[in-house]
C-alpha cells in the first residue's frame, strides 16, 4: 500500500469534525472513519483508538446521542446523531474555528 | 492455567451491558476493517491480522472508552461488585473466616458504643441540660459531702454564674388511702425552683408556689407519672385531690410527664415531690454544720465550668471568713449533672470500649494477612489484567471493592451481634450501671457500625491492594510467583507481632481483673451471709409520732417474728449489710472532742440484743449487746478491730475493752467499749475499711430512737427456705397491723451477688474480647507459618535430602513462630506496663503491675503460637521427599 504524507489531528479538531459530519444524519463509528479519510482526500488520519474514546466522550457530554440499529450489511452497530446541545456546540466551534484559521492565514500571509 | 485465567478475566471485565454494548461496537469496526482487507485480496488470516493492527491496541481503547466515561467508578461498580461477590464464592473459606472475624469484631465494637452512647454520650433529658449542675461541699476528711442550707440560701443569693439554684433532700415514707394498698415510696423534698431550674415540664398540674415552701404551708406534692399510673390508673382527676403521705393529707398539686429522668426512672427516688420549705424549722436545716441538702443549679448560658467553678469557691471563701467556726476550710465543688450521675461508670466503659478497639484492630490485622497470603496467589491474575491493560488504579479499586463487600458482610453480620448484645445488655446489666435501660441499636448506633465497616473494609484493605497491584509483570509472568513473595512475608510477620502485642495488652488488662474478681470473692465479708433473710419495716410518721409508739410495736414484732417456726433468730438493726449505711463523727478514746466536720467518722449501727449472733459476726474480745443493754442502763458500745487497730494502736484486743467513745450529736456521752468484733464489710466487698461502733438501739438519743425506730431493717437468720421465711414475716406483720409496708426483701446471699454485679458484668465482657482475640492470634500466627511452610516447601526438602533430621525441620519452622510471638509479646507486655494506671482504678487487691498476670499471660500465648506453628512444622517434616523436591 503506497503511503500518502498524513497529518494527525490538531487537538480538540477531531471532535469538531465528528459533530459536522454527523450534521447531516447518524452514523457508525466505521461510517465516520470513512467519511473522514475520503472527505479529506486520505490526508487526516483518525486511529479508531482516538475515534471511539472522542465519541464516547460527546455522548457523555450530552452532544451527540447514541442508538442501536442495523449497518449496510445487517449487522448490530451502534449509531450516534446530534442532540440539540450538539448542534449548539458545533455552531460555536465553527466559529472559533474560522477565527483561528483566519487568524493564521493572515499571519502566513502578511507577516 | 493461564488461558483459563485469561477467560475469567475478561468474563469478569465484560460482565455489564456497557461493556457488552462497548465490546459489539469495536468488534463490528474490526469486522468491517476485516471485510475491507478481504475484499482486497487478503486471505481471512490476513486480513484479521491488518485489522487488529490497524486498530492499534484494542484493550487500550477500551479502556480509553470506558475513561471518557466521566462517571466510571459509578458505572464499574456493579461490575466491581459482582467480580468480588465470585472471588468471595471462590474462596468460600476464606470469606467465611473473614466474615466471622470482621462480624465479631464489628459487633463487639458497636454493641459497646450502643452502651457508651446511652450511658455516657445521650445528653440528659432536659432543655440545655449540659448547664445542669451539682454542687457540693468539700472538707478535708470528706471531700464531697452534702450542702447546709443555709450555706444553700448564701449562695443562691449571692451567685452570679449561676441562673437558678434549688435544694432537693431524699425522704421517704407511706402512701396510703384512695382505696388503694399502702405502699412504701422515695421522693425527695425538694425547693420550690427545683423543676424550673431543671427545665421540666409538669404533665399535669403545677409546682410548689413560694407560700407552700414555707414552714406551714399547705401541704401539697408532686407525683410521678408511674405513680399516677399505679394508684389513680393515670386519671386526669387525681390533681387537686388529698392523699395520705406518712399518714398526713397532702393535695397532689402535680403529675410528672413519663421521660421524667433524674438519676434514672427505674433506680430513683423520684416517686414524690414535697415542698423542702416546710423543713426549715428543723434544727438541721439552721446549721451550717450539718450538711443535709444537694444543691441543683443551672448555669448562666456562657458561663464555663471554670468560671462556675471560680464563683463558688469564692462564695465559699466568704462564708468561711464570716463563720470560720463551722465553714472555716469548707470548700465547693461543681459537677455536671451527667456526670454526677454515671462517674464511676466512666472508668469501667472506657476500659472496655478501648479493649473492643483492640479487638477491632485485632481483626483488621488478621484480616490484612489474610487478604496478602490470599494475593500472592492471586498476582498472576492480576498480572494478565496489567497485561490487558487495566491501569492500576483500577486494579487497586477493584481489589478495595472486594474488601468492602468482605467488610460490609461482616458488617451486617456484626449489626446483627451487636442488636443481640445490646438486647442482652439491657437487661442483664446490673442495675449499679445507670441509663442502661437505655440501651438501643438507634440510628447513631448503626451509623457507627457503618462507619466503622467501612473504614475497618479500607483499614485491611489498603495494604494488600496496594502490595498485589504492584506486581513486577515480567517478573511474575517468568517466574511463577515464588521469587516476588518476600516483600509480602516480611509485611505479614510484621502484622502477625503487631497483632500479639495488642493481644497481650487486652489479655493482661482482663487478666488483671479476672485475679481482682478473684480476690473479691475470696473476700471474707466478715459476716455469714448464708441463710440470713433482710428486710426493712417502715413505720408511717403520723400514726407513729412519738418514741412511746414506736418502741413497742418493734418489741412485739420481733417477738412475733422469733415465734415463727424455723426462724433462728432475728435482729432488728438501723442498717444490713449491703442496705443503708450510716456514718457519724466520734471522740475516739483518749481524744479531744473535735469539730463535726473535722471528726474522724465511724459506720455507726444501731442494733437491737443479738445481733452479732443473727449475722454471724465474730466476736474477738468482751460480749454481744443483750436485753440489759437498755436505756438507762450503763451506756455501752461494741467496735470493729479496725477500729482498735486504728484509733488505739499497739493495745491487745483485750485492752480496748473498758475505753471510752463518744459519739457526736448522739447527747455525747461517753460510752464503754465492751466489746471486739471483726471488721464487716458493710457496703460492698471492695469497699474502704472505715472503722465500725455499734450502739444498742434501745440507747440510741431519744429524738434519733424515734427517727432510726421508724425505718429499721430486720435480719433473720433461719434453717429454711427464704421464701417460706418472707411469708411467714409477711403474715406475722400483716395480723399485727396491715398497713405497715415491708420491702427491700433479699438474702444477704443474694444481695452480695448483686453487689458484684459490675464488676462482673465487666469481667465477663472482657473475657469474650479476650478469649476472642487470642483466637484471632491463633489464626493469624498459624496462617502465617503454615503459609511460609507452603512458601519453603522446596527448601525443606533440600534440607532434609542433606540430612535434616523432621525434629531439626519442626524446631525450625516452630522456632520461626515463636520468634514472632516473643516480639510481639515484648511489645505487648511493654505497652502493658505503660497502661497499666489506666486501669488501676478498676483493680481490687492486685497492683496494675501484677507479675503473676504478666508471666501467666506471657506463658499462655507462648504455649498457643507453639501449638499453632507446630501442625504446619509437623506437615512441613512429613513432606514427601521425591514430591517435594519435583515441585516446581
């Protein structure tokens, strides 16, 4: 398998990214993972032993809800949906982050 | 072995639908990862192996999940719980003789706080009741006497730390008329602000107003609620009407409420109130040396003992300077009411709360030794759990939930003692222990039992938890456990030495006793209780108003009394043995006559012809007291050889007969000693010996003939059954008048026993503490040898291939266990010694230091911990040689 350059997550990104991806319905675990290494053309590189504590984390925080149901093949898994909080959080975070990548393009640009 | 572990392992971790919930969700992830691989051309085994790597750590996930968890502890317990519930099943011994000991141990301790919380804890029941005081006067020669009212009236007036202050005195009398039987009552007269300055409400009716605690004043009293309840079936009516008090109409003004408590409901003069008031023109009443009252008082609110403490001393001093002949060195004290009360309970409660601690610890110990022979066995576990992932904080709350759950079994096992020991000792305490009655297992009982499960359960528990989570993983995964167990054996001799020096301590401290109560019993009383029946005759005041009266209704009922068939002989005296004592201040022989207060004092009786003879009291020297012996005659006296011994040293017993002594307040007159007796023991068996002076009754000052005549006590000496004896009386005294009431009916026997109810109470407590922690010594030093044998069995067997003899093996191991003992028992021993004044004050006839105890204890626990290392030493020297040496 040829390896691509990867970049790991920046702290807290991995969050944000669960809770925008999971805006538009629930998923699985496996569904994020791939979402994320498609979405991001197999740059952002997601360990499922970083995913499943993150997603585990957000339901404890009441922002995502978790649910039982059936995957593509049939099989039991476990899905997770935004909860109102959730949407919220995701609001707030996308705003924090335009500010910081604004923030920073500018110095790389300007400086 | 280890796959089986393995599985038991992760049975255990995955028992809760969380975990299984956690388990589905990674698997379906590895499965799809699988898949993935599968469909691009792995082979199965392939493909599973990329996904697992892939993962990256499956354990440490899991892991990572269940921390994301902010509630873990709350959500691993039930797993935790359920983990420990099977080791405990696996290791059913085991948690039996946790259980047990923890049980006893538990028990012990909280049926002695249910005693400690009644008696001396439980405030009394009375608004602030902690400002509730007693005062009293202070002499040199009597260091906590009564108060003369008038001093009473001076300070009252004069306080200022003081809100309240009221003066009670202890009388005591006949009840009769309403149709109801006559019947005998003790109550006290007591000043009009005696309930206010306790604080007590009356149930019905009223107190004394100022003009009835005046001399003169209407007569009136206040009844208690079960007097209320025995004689008028608890009528509110019974206020306002008269009834007959000593053959006078008193007007019941008052009934007390049920909880009334002054000195306990149940052992109490508290039947009747009068007004004291009315007292006042009695001549002991005006004299500031004659001290018949105790003074109740209430504290300012803020104002301190000390400060208490400081003001009637100083009103004391005053006193003394303004009447330096009768208050010249008289001081005050002030104690708290609580404290008044149950005093000389203190002592004896703490002695045995602190030996239910030792035994508590005790417990804990063998516990944590049991716990750590158990975790050695268990590091292997515990190691493929590290190896699996689990943190060791987790490891550690685990193996702590298990000592919980051990703890809380033993816990409600001990609850369970504790509700049966606290029944018991409700009822069979001995009456001599005040607010026992109140003895419950209330919600601060089971609180303290809980308590002390759970911090007895992290006490024992901590040590092993932490010592088996810090296995070494390599080590224990390549050797099989042996080579890491030094650490542990080294910490359990450590407990076991520990746990013998607390042991010795406890069995020294009830062995000291068990030698006191010895003593105590051999105590020669100085009297022949044996088949002596006593009683006391109460002569109602009004019908018996003048000596004329009384003196010959004694004469004839003791005629009637000797009449009756079987009697031996019977004695009419001011006070029996183990009854009332009276004690007077005399002249002795040859002295000046001194002041009241600063005269030696004498246990005075005043007792009719043949007394000596009912009682079997010896005589050493002159005569007995006979029917000649009467007013008018020569006055005579007969004395106790303390006496002799103490106020005419270095005469021959011979030559105390003919002196001369003088009883003060008694008319004075000197009186002939004619003859020795030997020293009773009046009061009890371990009692001071305070010099004894019999008076003939008939003798007695004519004012005191018709006060002591009015309340005597009858002593029969008979060749018949007590009961048949009483009723005989009972009938011979009814035919002559039936209003006349008759109690404290008792055998001497009978009476002595009671009188060593305390201290056997006691003694008996701490022989089942005693006897429990020498078994758990046992336990413990036995589990540790044997253990250390199981440990050595390889080294043994090499020994005994070089040529060990089995006795070398058995000296050895026995040796081993010795040494631990005499460690221990040093220890102990030393600490006994230094605890030894704690408890003199419970000792009678044996010093705290006693070397008899010391070395019998010391022999005992040597002769146990030999017998408890030698069954394994004997097992270790049986080994089978080839078996042995094969074991890996």
């Amino acid at each position: 398998m040829a390896r691509k350059q990867k970049a790991d997550l920046l702290q807290g990104t991995l969050e944000l990214l669960v809770l925008r991806l999971l805006q538009s319905g629930a998923l699985n675990g496996w569904d994020i993972m791939q979402r994320i290494r498609l979405v991001s053309g197999d740059v952002l590189s997601v360990t499922p032993g970083a995913l499943y504590p993150a997603l585990h984390r957000l339901e404890e925080r009441g922002l995502v809800a978790a649910g039982w149901g059936a995957s593509d093949n049939n099989r039991r898994a476990k899905f997770y949906s935004l909860t109102a909080a959730g949407r919220k959080q995701l609001q707030a975070e996308r705003q924090t982050w335009a500010r910081f990548t604004g923030a920073v393009e500018a110095l790389l640009r300007d400086a | 072995m280890l796959r089986r572990l393995l599985r038991r392992v992760r049975a255990a971790l995955t028992s809760t639908r969380a975990e299984r919930d956690l388990r589905d969700e990674l698997q379906l992830h590895l499965d799809l990862q699988t898949e993935q691989f599968l469909r691009a051309g792995m082979t199965p085994a392939e493909a599973r192996a990329a996904a697992l790597r892939e993962f990256g750590g499956l354990e440490q996930a899991r892991e990572a999940c269940r921390d994301a968890r902010g509630l873990a502890v709350l959500r691993e317990l039930p797993q935790d719980l359920r983990y420990a519930g099977r080791m405990l099943r696996r290791d059913f011994g085991l948690t039996l003789v946790v259980m047990t000991t923890l049980g006893v141990g538990i028990g012990a301790n909280t049926a002695l706080f249910s005693v400690v919380d009644a008696v001396l804890l439980k405030p009394l029941p009375f608004p602030d009741s902690d400002r509730l005081v007693i005062l009293k006067e202070q002499t040199a020669s009597r260091p906590n006497r009564a108060v003369a009212f008038p001093d009473f009236l001076d300070w009252r007036a004069r306080t200022s730390a003081f809100e309240d202050m009221a003066a009670a005195l202890i009388v005591g009398g006949v009840l009769s008329g309403d149709g109801v039987d006559a019947e005998r009552v003790f109550g006290r007269a007591v000043t009009r602000e005696f309930f206010a300055t306790l604080g007590a409400a009356l149930a019905l009716g009223r107190t004394f107003t100022a003009d009835e605690d005046q001399p003169g004043g209407a007569r009136v009293m206040v009844i208690s609620h079960a007097v209320w309840l025995r004689r008028y079936g608890g009528d509110r009516r019974a206020v306002g009407r008269a009834t007959s008090y000593n053959g006078e109409s008193h007007t019941i003004v008052g009934v007390l409420p049920e909880t009334f408590d002054y000195y306990g409901r149940t052992n109490a003069n508290n039947d009747i109130f009068v007004p004291l008031g009315q007292l006042k023109t009695q001549s002991y009443m005006q004299r500031r040396d004659s001290s018949p009252v105790l003074v109740l008082a209430r504290m300012k609110a803020g104002v301190t003992l000390e400060r208490a403490r400081a003001d009637l001393s100083a009103l004391a001093a005053s006193l003394a300077q303004e009447h330096p002949a009768t208050n010249g060195g008289v001081g005050a004290t002030v104690t708290p009411l609580l404290e008044d009360y149950v005093g000389d309970m203190r002592l004896a409660l703490s002695v045995l709360l602190g030996a239910s601690w030792l035994l508590l610890t005790i417990a804990c110990v063998n516990v944590a030794n049991l716990l750590l022979a158990r975790a050695s066995s268990r590091r292997q576990e515990i190691a493929v759990r590290l190896a699996l992932g689990a943190r060791r904080g987790r490891i550690v709350r685990q193996l702590l939930t298990e000592s919980l759950l051990l703890s809380s079994i033993g816990g409600a096992l001990g609850l369970f003692l504790a509700w049966i020991a606290a029944g018991w000792l409700a009822q069979s305490a001995p009456i001599a222990l005040s607010r026992m009655e109140e003895v419950v297992l209330d919600w601060r009982v089971v609180l303290f039992g809980a308590a002390t499960t759970t911090i007895t359960g992290l006490a024992f528990g901590i040590a092993p938890a932490l010592q088996t989570s810090g296995v070494e993983l390599q080590q224990v995964m390549r050797a099989s456990g042996r080579a890491v167990s030094g650490g542990g054996k080294r910490l359990r001799e450590a407990l076991v030495v520990g746990q013998v020096a607390l042991c010795v301590a406890l069995l020294i401290a009830t062995g000291l006793l068990v030698r006191s109560f010895q003593r105590l019993v051999e105590q020669d009383p100085g009297y022949d209780p044996a088949n002596v029946v006593t009683m006391r005759l109460r002569l109602p005041d009004a019908r018996y108003r003048t000596r004329e009266q009384v003196l010959p209704v004694l004469d004839a009922l003791t005629k009637r009394i000797a009449a009756i068939p079987g009697i031996d002989s019977v004695s009419l005296t001011s006070g029996v043995p183990l009854g009332r004592r009276s004690d007077q201040a005399f002249v002795p022989p040859g002295r000046p006559a001194e002041r009241r207060d600063r005269a030696p004092l004498a246990l005075t009786q005043w007792v009719g012809p043949g007394y000596h003879q009912t009682l079997g009291i010896g005589v050493l020297a002159g005569r007995t007291f006979t029917a000649a012996d009467r007013a008018g005659a020569a006055p005579v006296a007969i004395v106790d050889d303390e006496f002799a011994r103490r106020y005419l040293p270095g005469r021959e017993l011979a030559a105390v007969l003919g002196q001369r002594v003088r009883l003060l307040g008694d008319g004075e007159v000197p009186r002939e000693i004619v003859g020795v007796v030997r020293h009773i023991h009046h009061s009890s068996l371990e009692e001071d010996s305070r010099a004894e002076i019999y008076i003939p009754f008939d003798q007695a000052e004519p004012t005191w003939q018709l006060e002591i005549g009015r309340a005597m006590d009858i002593a029969v000496r008979s060749g018949v059954a007590a009961e048949a004896v009483v009723s005989g009386i009972r009938a011979a005294i009814r035919a002559f008048d039936p209003e006349l009431p008759l109690s404290h009916v008792t055998t001497l026997e009978a009476a002595l026993d009671r009188s060593m109810g305390a201290r056997l109470f006691n003694l008996v407590l701490l022989l089942v503490f005693g006897g429990a922690a020498l078994l758990l010594c046992v336990v413990g030093i036995y589990g540790v040898v044997s253990y250390s044998v199981s440990q050595r069995t390889r080294e043994i067997g090499v020994r005994m291939t070089l040529g060990a003899r089995p006795e070398d093996v058995v000296r050895m191991i026995v040796g081993r266990g010795l040494r631990m003992v005499l460690l221990g028992a040093a220890g102990g021993a030393i600490s006994a010694l230094m605890l030894a004044r704690l408890i003199e004050g419970l000792l009678f006839g044996v010093r705290a230091r006693d070397p008899i105890t010391f070395a019998s204890v010391l022999a005992l626990l040597t002769i146990v911990a030999a017998a408890a290392s030698y069954l394994p030493a004997r097992r270790a020297a049986g080994l089978d040689l080839a078996a042995a040496l094969r074991q890996d």
